[in-house]
C-alpha cells in the first residue's frame, strides 16, 4: 500500500511516499481502506517533534527519543470497511466509516479496533468533509461541554476560531447556546459569521484582550494568549482555557487559588466512540458542519504539512488518498 512516513524529525521534506505491507485486521479490528485523512496540528507538532511550552523532553520521552516510534502520522480518516477480523459485530464490510486513529491513517489501509473512535459516516458527506471532523470536532466538544461546562447564554471569546478546532468551537458554542465572539484574521471574517459567530474581532486591528468586553470562557486554540492576559475579559468566575499548554500554565495553575475567582483549567481531551456518535448526530440533524481548508493529494503531502505550520488553514486541511 501507498503511506506517508518519517524516519526522523524535521520539516515537511523528512517525509516519504513509501510502499508498506498491507495490514490485516486481528480479532475485533477493522480493515479500513483509506480514502482522506486529515492533516492536523498534532501531525505538524510530531513531524517536527515541536512540542509547547518546554515540553519538548517529554514529548520525545513519548513518541521516540532519538527518532520516531511510529513511522506513519494521521490522526484522522475516512474510508470503506473492507475486512472484518472474529468477534467484529458492530461493523460490516462496505460500510463507509470515519474516525479517530491516533495516526498510521496517511496511508492506504489502516486497522483499528472496533471500540475505537469510529462512526458510520453520514450519508450526505464526502470522504474528504467526513475526514476533517474528528480531530477538531472531538477536541471542542469535549473541552466545551467537560470542561468548560458550556451553558446556555454565556458568553465565549473563542481565539484561533477559524482554525482546525475552532471552526467547530463555535459552532458547537453555538449548538449550546452561548453569545461567540471569535477572533481570526481578516480574511477569515466571513467564514466566522458563516460558522454562527455573534461577534467577530480581528486580531490584526484589535487585541480582543484588552476591551471592556468580558467573558465567561475564553478558548485559545492557537496559543496566541496567556493566563494573566485572559483574566482581564474574564467575568468574577470566568474560566481561562488554552488548548496548548506548557511548564508555564502548569505552573500558574498549580499556583492559582482554590478558593473561586478567575481560573484556569489544562486538559488533553481523548477520543471515545460516544463522543463521535455524538457529532455524528450533529451533522445529521445539520447543527454541525465540516469545514475543509484545501484537499491535497497524497503525493503533495509536503504542500499539505507547510500549509498546517503556517497556523492560517481556514479549518482542516485534508489528503485524499484515491
């Protein structure tokens, strides 16, 4: 089979087209043939072992000291069943399904476990549109409505919201019932009231934390604040959430007061079946949609990592596989 692999750290140009052994599904696992997988910043942040915040020792203490565990990235896919090992009885062959796989999905043929994070996909979706949820998809809902705990008529100041978590931050902000105000560049204004974004400010003319607009959440999905800069739109409880993180956020939490006020909250989200039934049923019912940058051919792989690392995608960029 077709697949993308690294065999050591670096920028897009350490990654080859190579052809590896077709897996075979084990007991309970499914036999998926690829057709998109999404390229995403996890992809980017291992590919180049560019891990936040001084984390970089324990990233590669993780995923390979000296050079990479494993060899094929893709955290995301959509694609056909099309083997089955004993004891399967949630799946078919023929099914189309997408899903999370925690990588080895930038190839042809993937196997993962049926009590993973994988869905039928919705039967109006494309490959490539189905492929571009999981990551970002999972990743809101579950810092949204976990961790934030997100009711209605809040207010929520998303930051990177045209991005491959943000779109779809604010439209499950939105699902929920909280006022959005997000913030993007210029030219992703647009995309932002598109997505259902009450209020959009631009980054490049105003420092949205420095207005007197106050907030019972903000997300930062990009990285582009800080605790103490957040606290200043922050209400009396508001609660400051950073998608990445480093020693500096663990610190300031561990230091923060355990009597109430403004807080902090770290969190690395998972990826469980229910959650992505539940997008599932999103899209269904057409509260959530999604939102694809560019598809890039398998063999343009390296046009799809630089695209990622300039942290402009408008949503998710994606690889079509065939």
């Amino acid at each position: 089979m077709k697949s993308v692999s690294y065999k050591s750290y670096g920028a897009p140009d350490v990654l080859r087209l190579e052809l590896r052994p077709t897996p075979k599904p084990k007991a309970k696992e499914l036999q998926i043939r690829v057709h998109a997988s999404a390229v995403t910043t996890a992809d980017w942040r291992l590919r180049a072992s560019d891990f936040p915040g001084g984390l970089w020792i324990i990233g590669r203490l993780m995923f390979g000291l000296f050079r990479p565990r494993k060899p094929i990235l893709g955290m995301t896919f959509a694609g056909e069943v099309t083997e089955v090992g004993a004891g399967v009885t949630k799946f078919k062959v023929g099914q189309r399904v997408y899903g999370s796989s925690g990588g080895g999905a930038h190839a042809e043929y993937l196997t993962i476990a049926e009590d993973r994070a994988v869905a039928e996909m919705p039967e109006s979706l494309e490959y490539s549109d189905a492929a571009a949820v999981p990551f970002g998809g999972l990743c809101a809902l579950e810092f949204l409505r976990d961790v934030a705990d997100l009711k209605q008529g809040q207010r929520i100041l998303i930051i990177g919201a045209t991005g491959g978590v943000g779109a779809y931050a604010i439209q499950i902000a939105k699902a929920k019932g909280a006022h959005v105000t997000a913030v993007c560049g210029g030219t992703s204004e647009e995309l932002a009231q598109t997505l259902g974004a009450d209020a959009v400010v631009n980054y490049h003319d105003t420092d949205p934390l420095t207005g007197k607009d106050t907030y019972d959440v903000v997300f930062d999905c990009v990285g582009a604040s800080s605790f103490p800069k957040a606290r200043k739109v922050l209400k009396p409880t508001g609660l400051y959430i950073p998608l990445n993180f480093g020693i500096r956020e663990v610190w300031q939490l561990a230091m923060q007061s355990k009597t109430g006020g403004k807080r902090m909250k770290l969190h690395v989200n998972g990826d469980k079946p229910e959650n992505l039934q539940e997008l599932t049923t999103m899209m269904s019912e057409g509260t959530l949609k999604p939102v694809v940058d560019r598809v890039y051919d398998l063999i343009d792989v390296f046009e799809a990592h630089s695209r990622v690392q300039t942290r402009h995608a408008r949503g998710t960029v994606v690889l079509s596989l065939g």
